[in-house]
C-alpha cells in the first residue's frame, strides 16, 4: 500500500517510527540517565533543576560529538539482517517491536522508581522480534548470554572498585586527624585522576565524529599531561573554599570536607551525562535509523548512516525525558538505596567511571545501570550492612532479572499483533 489516508506510506512510516523514539529515548533520559545522575541530587551537590541543565546539554553534546553516525542495523550481532534480506518489510516491523516493547518496560521501571538497563531492554526486544522473524537457532544466543552477564560482572565490579575508594578515603580523610586539611591535600592528586579517567575515555574511540581516532597508547599521551595540569589548578583553586559558600552542602561528615568532594562529584557527574549521550542515544536512534533506511531503500543492508540530526533530536529527548519523569529513579539510587553524601557519591560516580573504563578496555561485557547501583550499594557496604535497605535492592535485583524475559515476551507479541495486521 503505497498510501494511507491520502498519506504516503514511506512518511506514515517515518513519522510513526521518529514518534516511538522519541519515546524510547524520553524513557532512557528517565531511567538511565536519572540513575546516573541520582547520587549527585542525592548528595545535595546538584538541584534537580541542576542536574536537568547539566544533563541536557552535556547529553545533547555527547550524542552529537561522540554518538556513532553509523550503527549496525542489529544491534550487537542479535541476528543477522542478511536472514531478512528478501523480507525487509519484517525487519521493519521487528524494529517497530522492539522500540515499542523496549519503551514500555522502562517506562513502567521509571514510574516504580527502578532503575534498569536500557541496552538489556532494547537487546531482549530484539531477541522476542527475532525469535518469530528467523527462528530461535538463528539468534545469537552466545551474544544473548554475553550481554545477560554483565547482570552479574557490572555490578560486582562496581562495588569492588567503588567500594575500595571509599575505604581508602574514610581511613586517609575521613577518619584522619584532621579531615579538612586531609581532604584539601589529597584534592589535587584525585582530580588528576578523575581528569585523566574522563580524558581517557572520551578520546580513546569516542570522538569518531570529529575524525579524530586514536588509539589506547596515544590516548595516554595525550591524559597523563592533562591530568598533571588539572592537579596543579585544582590546588589553586580548592585552596580557596570552604567558606559560606559551603553550607547547602548536606552530610554528617565534616561540612568543608564534603564540599570539596562535592566539587569533584558534579565534574564526575558531566563525565557520565555526557558518556551518557555519546552511548545509549544508540539504543533509540539506532532503531529509527535502520526503519529509515529499509523505508528509503526498500532493502537490508549491515549498517546505516545515523544523521547528526537523529542523535541531536535522541539527546534532546533524552534530557527532556529526566526533566519530566526522572525524579523517581533519582530518588531511588540518590537516598532510597543508602544515604549519599558528596565523598560518597564521588566515590560510587568515580568508581563507576573507573569500572566502565577498566572492564571496557578488559573486553568484559558491562552494563552503566547496573555498574552505577552496584556502586552505590559497594560505598554503603564500606560502612555496614545496617545502612543500606535491602528491600529496595531487592526489588532493583528483580527488576533486572525479568528485563530480558519481559522485554523477549512483549516484543513478540507486538510483532505477532504488527504482522497480523500489516502483512
């Protein structure tokens, strides 16, 4: 059918499908980013209205500078597109599914404060859509559990390294003689660190929309003497707070002492929304790239070009969707799980940092979400059991563990419904 209420078929398409990832990636800004950013407002060290501002435009600038302008029409190697070469109408529909099923199950996480895997939640729409469109032997179920393992590294990861910050800081800080001088000497060596994991990160295959490619060992080069620089200025200029200016920082620690660290926390916090950007915009636009293509070309092909347009409009979105709806989710990761301080929240929000940077150049599969929470509950660890709430771990755990079931089901059955009545 070429037209549809006087409509063409091509533009009802592509106005249905940019609809759906809009949603998706409103979803995604609720959820995944709202859980980046939760330890931050948690903290006291960002509003909410801060943390909105910061997100959106540090969103926005990572899917346009570090987003991937070329994607592969399945994510991940789930199935191969080749098997629908001769179908393409099916694949089209798949990716109808698997926003439609993907958008759903974060959304209801969002509204019960649950903060869940957008990749999970996308890959296992892939799955329930390609299990009808080419057979269950012909899913990549070696890629499937790859990705269901990262339930288990990302999070045990996380609080290890989270975990030991933390420990080190509370003996070499906290509990010191004195904390504030303690914190002030220590300040400028930890933003070199932190400067260095955030540039590391960044320019180590992140800027491949400014054509600028290097490789593990120049992205070094490139670190070491930025971070050396940092500490030196961060001295400077720490050297100068702990004056009024500190007071609407909240924590039962040393008030001049969590102000410091507050500092580092928010540079910490702009590294993950912008990492954010550069990263999980995929999970929305990546889809509509692919319906885009099959749409224009009436064909199949391995990878579709992702306009700057599509990633500016996802990252867009995505910081609409935390403004909107993210409250609940940062409720729940910045003072629902345990009490976050701003040396805590630096603590998980570095680690975490640290964790994604350390497992992804390690080849280890890793998820943000679950390294961002497993963070959180390794910091309280540090300080007892008796300060975390296991009923709201509890809950997060089960969440994650019905993501890839819930998501496989839904999808396949809005594919079945789609096919029905479009086929």
């Amino acid at each position: 059918m070429s037209e549809l209420f006087g409509i063409s078929a091509d533009i009802l398409i592509f106005g249905v499908a940019t609809l759906l990832a809009c949603y998706m990636a409103a979803n995604i800004g609720a959820n995944d980013l709202a859980n980046a950013m939760g330890t931050s407002v948690g903290s006291g060290a960002l509003t909410v209205k801060q943390a909105v501002i910061v997100s959106f435009f540090l969103e926005l600038l990572g899917a346009s500078l570090a987003g991937g302008h070329v994607t592969n029409t399945i994510r991940k190697g789930l199935i191969d597109p080749a098997l629908l070469s001769n179908s393409p109408e099916l694949l089209l529909i798949g990716m109808f599914s698997a926003l439609l099923a993907a958008g759903i199950w974060v959304h209801t996480a969002t509204l019960l404060g649950l903060p869940v895997s957008t990749t999970h939640s996308i890959v296992g729409a892939v799955v329930g859509f390609g299990i009808l469109a080419v057979g269950f032997l012909n899913v990549s179920w070696k890629m499937v559990f790859t990705v269901a393992l990262s339930w288990v590294v990302s999070p045990i990861a996380g609080a290890i390294i989270s975990g030991a910050i933390f420990y080190f800081l509370d003996n070499k800080v906290l509990r010191s003689k004195n904390p504030y001088g303690s914190a002030k000497g220590m300040a400028p060596y930890l933003l070199g660190m932190v400067v260095f994991v955030i540039v590391l990160s960044v320019i180590y295959k992140g800027l491949k929309n400014l054509n600028l490619n290097f490789d593990f060992f120049g992205s070094l080069l490139i670190a070491l003497p930025v971070s050396l620089v940092a500490g030196f200025v961060g001295a400077a200029l720490l050297s100068r707070l702990g004056g009024p200016d500190c007071r609407w920082i909240k924590g039962d620690d040393s008030e001049k002492v969590e102000c410091v660290f507050a500092y580092l926390q928010i540079m910490t916090a702009c590294y993950v929304a912008f990492a954010h950007g550069a990263n999980d915009v995929a999970n929305a636009v990546g889809p509509l790239a692919a319906i885009f293509s099959i749409a224009q070309t009436k064909s199949v092909v391995m990878q579709v070009e992702v306009p700057i347009w599509m990633l500016a409009l996802g990252g867009s979105l995505v910081g609409l969707g935390l403004l909107i709806f993210g409250s609940r989710v940062m409720e729940t990761i910045g003072r629902k799980i345990t009490e976050i301080t701003p040396i805590r929240g630096f603590c998980a929000e570095f680690g975490a940092a640290t964790t994604v940077l350390l497992c992804s150049r390690l080849g280890l599969p890793i998820s943000t979400t679950h390294v961002l929470v497993g963070s959180v509950i390794g910091v309280g660890i540090m300080r007892g059991m008796g300060v975390l709430d296991l009923r709201v771990i509890k809950n997060i755990m089960y969440s994650w563990l019905v993501t890839l079931p819930f998501t496989i089901l839904l999808s396949m059955i809005i594919y079945r419904l789609l096919c029905w009545a479009l086929v």
